[in-house]
C-alpha cells in the first residue's frame, strides 16, 4: 500500500510486490520483506526533511513506515517516534534498522492497517505519511483518521505520488490510487489550519535514469 523508495524517498513501491489488487494488502509487503536484502536506502523523504528539520522534537508517528528510514532519521533528532505498518516483516526489520541505527530505546513499533487506522486515544506532536496510496480513493478517510491522532498545536504531514508521466507505465490501479494534495482536504476535521498544499516537483533517479515527478503535499496543524 505505501511507496517507500529509498534511492530518495521511502515507502511501498509497489513494483517490489507485485502490480495488481494484491499490492494493497499485508501478504505482498510481507512477502516484499522475506529475504536478506535491504529494499531501500534508508534515506529520509525529502518532504519530510523540509518540514521537520527545524521543528523542536517531540512524539512523532510514522504511518506506513516500511524498513523505518523516516523513523530513525527523527529518533536522530530527538523525537520519540512510533513507526507504523501493516506489514509483520517490514515492522522487523525496521526493529532492526533502528537497533543498528542506535536509536532502538527512542523508537516504538505499532502494526496496524492506515485503512481501520484508530488513535485509540493517543496522540503525537507530528503525524506522517509518505507515499501511502490505499485503493479505491482511500487516502480522504486515511488522512481523517491520521488526523485524531493529532496532538492539539501537532502537525500532520501527507505526502503522496500526484499522477505524472513518471508513472506512465504503471498499473492501472497503481495510478488510480495516486492524488493531488487538494483532494486530500475533504479529510481534515475542522480546527485544523492548513500550512501547505501543493504539488513539489522533484527528480529521483532509479537505475541511473532520472525521472522528474511530483510530491503532492499537505501539511497542517491542529489547534491548540
């Protein structure tokens, strides 16, 4: 379900796990996850670099966090983070990334589906997503339950794939699941202020070639 490219990004690719229906389900990441090699670079997401590096830290959650590069680049800073997944083996070897990492005592595992995501009454002073693409037009309703878990004065950040050439090639429900950042505002509960939305341009290059796309990204804050 989520698009964790670490040559610069982070998230499910759903190349890794098949092109059909069944990318947006636990077996295929689990499966995605069953060797040795390490899917992706660790690499932070760039948008989340562009928010979050001049942020006091606090508690984050990472939703759809795959291998953990999100995580332990906030645990690095300071944040006490929870990474957030559906998959069981994803959620291992982020356990172990961390563990490599030195940041296993500032970082919490959390396996969960972002579809019948529930705070559950906890909240974070950040709340992310980066390339989390659920089917069916899903994403709305993903960023209304990211939302309640949204500390009051907290920040939710969505970043997601918009539509572009980049993907032209792509399955047609790999497409259809990508968004702009505007469709996602239906999905924010009143009392939050939106800070940005918009698509950011970017260049990521997979296997030498380099391919201009598009983040779609919303960021806002709850109220205090």
């Amino acid at each position: 379900m989520t698009e964790h490219r670490h040559e610069q990004d982070h998230g499910h690719d759903h190349g890794n796990a098949g092109d059909g229906a069944e990318i947006f389900e636990p077996p295929a990441w689990d499966e995605a996850y069953s060797g040795d090699e390490a899917r992706w670079s660790g690499n932070p997401n760039a948008q989340l670099v562009a928010e979050a590096s001049a942020l006091e830290p606090g508690t984050a959650l990472d939703v759809g966090c795959g291998e953990g590069g999100d995580v332990i680049w906030l645990a690095q800073r300071g944040w006490r983070v929870t990474g957030a997944d559906f998959s069981t083996n994803g959620l291992a070897r982020a356990a172990d990334h961390a563990e490599a990492a030195g940041v296993a005592d500032r970082t919490d595992w959390w396996q969960v589906d972002a579809r019948t995501f529930d705070a559950g009454g906890r909240s974070f002073d950040l709340v992310t997503t980066h390339f989390l693409h659920p089917p069916d037009h899903g994403m709305v309703d993903v960023v209304r339950r990211l939302a309640g878990a949204v500390a009051p004065g907290g920040l939710l950040l969505v970043v997601g794939h918009a539509p572009s050439e980049a993907f032209a090639n792509a399955s047609p429900s790999r497409r259809d699941a990508m968004f702009l950042a505007e469709e996602l505002l239906p999905g924010l509960p009143s009392g939050f202020e939106v800070l940005v939305v918009e698509q950011r341009p970017r260049t990521m290059v997979r296997d030498g070639e380099a391919k201009a796309m598009d983040d779609s990204t919303l960021l806002a804050r709850r109220a205090r």
